[in-house]
C-alpha cells in the first residue's frame, strides 16, 4: 500500500479511536453524574455497542498501519519517540481491555437498579470509578502518543 494512503489510514483510524474513547466517556460520564438509572442504562448499552463498532476495529487497525508505516519509512523501532509510542499504545490497550469489561457491567447494574426503580447501586459506583480511572491512564497515554507521533521526539527535547 502507498505510504500516503497507510498514513491517512493511520491518521483517520487514531481519530475515530481517541473520538470514540472521549465521546463515549463524555457521554456515560455526564449521564452517570444524573444519578438517572434508566438515562445511564441507554446510554451506557450505546457505549458497549461503540467499543464493538468503533473502537475494536480501529485498536486494531492502529498497529497494523503503524508497522506498516514504519517499514515504509524507514524508522527504526529503537527510536526513543517510537519505542515510547508503542509502549503507551500498549498502556493504553491495556487500560481499554478492561475497561470494555466494566461498560457491561455498568450497563447491566444500570438496567436491574432502572427495572427495581432504585438508584444507582453502591456496586455500580465502585465500577464507575474504576472505568474512569482507566479511562484517565488510557486518555493521558492516547495524548502522549498524538505527541510523540507528530514531534517525533520526546516531550521537551531539543532539535
């Protein structure tokens, strides 16, 4: 494939990717705070379904393109800013695998706290906290890496 062509690719799927990732925490983070059971059992179902639509294919299209894209120009995999990259990328995937876990839970706490007409439950809250949390590493690691793949050195490096 035609290194402009893998880059655009490249470039697009990090958009829908990191778009998706800020979008879906946006919108289950502003309705949890709601404190509506039933408004965060729609919305956090739309979540799930994003992850599988959105997210899942373009995790995977990201370091496929990105390999691709450094064979094509010649990089090497020992460079600080590209090493870095993909150990953030890593950071990030591994903050997201168990993120897409706890979006089930909280959509199925939200749907039996809305079916009984309670609140939000204890357990939903503690799950709630722990997907923000990875939410924050993997949010911090997508903005390291959007550094790294534009200055191509590290943060604060001269030249």
């Amino acid at each position: 494939m035609e290194y402009l062509a893998l880059k655009w690719i490249h470039i697009l799927s990090s958009t829908v990717l990191f778009g998706t990732g800020v979008g879906s925490a946006f919108y289950l983070l502003a309705t949890t705070l709601s404190r509506n059971p039933r408004a965060v059992a729609t919305v956090s179902s739309w979540v799930v379904w994003a992850d599988w639509l959105f997210t899942t294919p373009t995790a995977i299209v990201q370091p496929l393109t990105g390999w691709l894209l450094v064979r094509h120009a010649g990089f090497q995999w020992s460079q600080p800013w590209l090493h870095a990259s993909v150990v953030l990328y890593g950071v990030a995937i591994a903050c997201w695998l168990p993120v897409v876990r706890l979006q089930y839970l909280l959509r199925d706490e939200a749907q039996a706290c809305a079916a009984a007409g309670a609140p939000l439950s204890p357990r939903y809250w503690r799950v709630f906290i722990a997907w923000t949390a990875l939410g924050f590493v993997a949010f911090a690691a997508f903005l390291m890496i959007f550094w790294l793949m534009v200055a191509k050195q590290w943060p604060l490096a001269h030249g």
